[in-house]
C-alpha cells in the first residue's frame, strides 16, 4: 500500500487523465479522491474522517502506510489498522487509472465536494458523505435549483406509478430537480414524467455510471443523460451490490430538499431512503393508499410511525419544503452492513478465494474469512479446494 501512495500521484498516465477529466482541479486533489473512489466502499467513515480532518492528499498518504502523517485525534490505531486491510486489496495504481480513463470513455465529469454543481447537502451526510460524483449529463443545467427526491417500490401499481407522475410532473415543471433511483416502479414514474414535463431530472446509480442497470431503463438514461445527469460514488465498471444500493439510498435522501414517498411496501427498501431522510432531519412525506393495498403499507407505516407528512398534490410537498432548502445536521450512527457485502461478493455458482471476496466486498481478508466462519455455522456457504461460494 505504500508503493501505492508514493507512485500514484508521480505516475504521468495518473497525472495525464486526471488533468483531461479535471483541467479546473487540484490535481493532487483530483487523484487523491479518485484513488479514495477506488479503494472503499460508499460511506466508509473511517475514510471520511481522515479526508475531513487532513485533507485527500495527506489522508491517502497516512491510509497507505505513512503512520507518521495520521492527524491526532483522527481515527484510533485499530480503526486504521483495520481500515488499511479492508483497503489492501485495492491499492493499485492501474485502479485509479482504469477509473479515471473509463469516465473520460463515456464522457463523463467527475465532480468534488465544493463545486457549484456539488449537491450541497450531500455534505449533511459527515464522514459518510462521498468522496467525489463520477457524472453523466447535463450537470450545469442543476445548479442553483431546488430539489425534492421521490421514491418508492418497484413493483409498483398503476395507482403508485400514476401518483408520482402527477407529483413529479408537476414539480419539475415548476423548476424542481426530481432526484430518484432509476429503479423500476416509482423511481422510473418520476424519472419520465419530470422529463415528460421538460423539467430536470437525476439518477443516483448504485454501480458505475457506464453501466444501465437495471438493463431495461438504458433509453431512460439517456433521456436523463440529455435532460439532467446520472451520477455515482463508484466508478464504472462497479457492479450494483445490495451493500451499494442500500448505501446509494443516503444520498438521495441528503441530495433533496424533502423526500417522499408514493408507494411501499412493509418492508419495501424504499424506507431505508425514509429512514436516512428523517435521521438528516429532512421533511419527510408520505403518499397515502388504499387500507386494503399491501402496495401502500410501507407509506401508513411512514405516517404512524416516521411522523410523515401526508402528501397528495405538488403543492403539498413544496409546502413540505418550505422555505429553507438547506436542512439540518445528519444525527450519527452507522450500521455493520459487512455480512451483506460479503454476500454481495459470493457466486451461488463459481467458488471464489479469500483475496477476491476481500477485494469485491471491500472488507479485510482476515474480517472475511471470519465472516465465512459464521456464515458456515449458518449453512449459507461452502467450500472447496479452490474457494467459497453461496449455497443453493
């Protein structure tokens, strides 16, 4: 992991890409947040938390081996040991290089804390707020405009469907950023009925921007792509895990002014969107349903026991913004998510070894061979002589 610190900012393919992609940039910088991109999975706090308190440059620096540079107070001795071994696995220079160069292939920005396009309360998120936007699209046309991010489940009724067109619609008509998924269901509703509109709309992918997934929406995209933009903490060629879906969904939540929720079911992951949206303390708003439609149980949940705001109009949820666009500080807490990425990482079909579910998971090779224990004793996995795999 040192070789990795000292080369990666000398290295001139690095140095090259990094300047076509960012000519306006720090280049330091550029890299430093490119390689952070690389190397952990969304929301690592440990990572944040170096970034917030010494910087990009000098916190990849101390992540790849320079102890002596690792700020006081920052992160503990083990939290860093820990982290450097979930990082391990990744530390390439070709890494950074392969992501840097695959945006430039699809013409896509990348995009860092501080620019005028950066979504603002994205930074709510603290040290779980990511490290750079690799985009697609019109990414000028966002700046300075309002944003409500809409959501629900994918299968959606026609009803569901039906409810967030209207609202969506509406508010992008009205000049609002319609910030959702790109999901199936209620995300795609939102999505086409804001460029039915001719307003503008946003996409927060959970895998790489060079990749339509799911595979059906790609002509949704690139509408997107021409009227609003797609965006993504990994970069491409980053395959759409649970883990990285569940970690996309804070920053929808942070990137709206108020989040609402059309159509859910009880356990629909859309509440995890609403659970984000009310730990920032964002307005949160609930589309009701008929008592009797399992499709709507998510969003009577959200209303009894979220203190959502019933919504039934546009009007209603730029009522629910009110105001002050800018919301409140992010109440803390993280959850251990690592058991799913490990999942995320295992074939039910091909065994795979320690070092490749380490770097797909983005946890330590030790943590990983750990989380198989349990998973053993579980009878969810098996192994041969070549690796471990899901079982059934």
């Amino acid at each position: 992991m040192t070789a990795m610190g000292l080369r990666v900012f000398d290295d001139p393919e690095v140095r090259a890409a990094a300047a076509r992609l960012r000519p306006d940039a720090n280049l330091d910088e550029v890299i430093a947040r490119a390689a952070w991109s690389v190397l952990i999975e969304p929301g690592d706090g440990v990572a944040g938390t170096l970034i917030t308190t010494m910087g990009a440059r000098p916190a990849l620096e101390a992540a790849m081996g320079e102890a002596s540079l690792l700020a006081p107070g920052s992160v503990t001795a083990r939290e860093l040991s820990e982290a450097r071994a979930r990082w391990r696995p990744r530390a390439r220079v070709s890494a950074v290089l392969d992501a840097l160069t695959s945006c430039l292939e699809v013409e896509g920005r990348m995009l860092l804390p501080g620019d005028q396009a950066w979504f603002a309360g994205l930074d709510d998120l603290g040290v779980h707020a990511p490290v750079l936007l690799w985009a697609r699209g019109d990414v000028p046309a966002l700046i300075g405009r309002p944003t409500v991010s809409i959501v629900g489940a994918r299968a959606a009724s026609a009803y569901g469907e039906s409810a967030a067109a209207d609202l969506a619609g509406d508010l992008a008509a009205g000049g609002t950023v319609v910030v959702s998924g790109g999901a199936y269901g209620i995300d795609g509703a939102a999505h086409r009925a804001a460029l039915g509109a001719g307003g503008a709309t946003v996409a927060f992918l959970a895998g790489g921007i060079d990749r339509a997934y799911p595979m059906g929406h790609q002509q949704l995209f690139d509408r997107i792509r021409r009227h609003g933009a797609v965006l993504s903490e990994v970069p491409c060629g980053g395959a759409p895990t649970k883990w990285r879906f569940l970690a996309r969904n804070r920053m929808i939540a942070a990137a709206g002014a108020a989040t609402v929720v059309v159509e859910a079911g009880w356990r629909s992951g859309s509440l995890n969107t609403a659970g984000h949206a009310a730990a920032l303390g964002r307005p949160l708003g609930a589309v009701p349903g008929p008592i009797t439609s399992a499709a709507s149980a998510g969003c009577h949940r959200l209303l009894r026991e979220y203190d959502a705001v019933c919504v039934t109009s546009a009007q209603e949820v730029r009522e629910l913004c009110g105001e002050e666009l800018t919301p409140t500080a992010p109440a803390a807490g993280a959850v251990d998510h690592e058991r799913t990425r490990l999942l995320d990482a295992l074939s039910g079909r091909t065994p795979r070894p320690v070092e490749d579910l380490a770097r797909r998971s983005g946890l330590s090779p030790e943590r990983v061979r750990s989380l198989l224990g349990l998973l053993t004793l579980d009878d969810a996995v098996v192994s041969d002589a070549t690796g471990w795999r899901r079982r059934g």
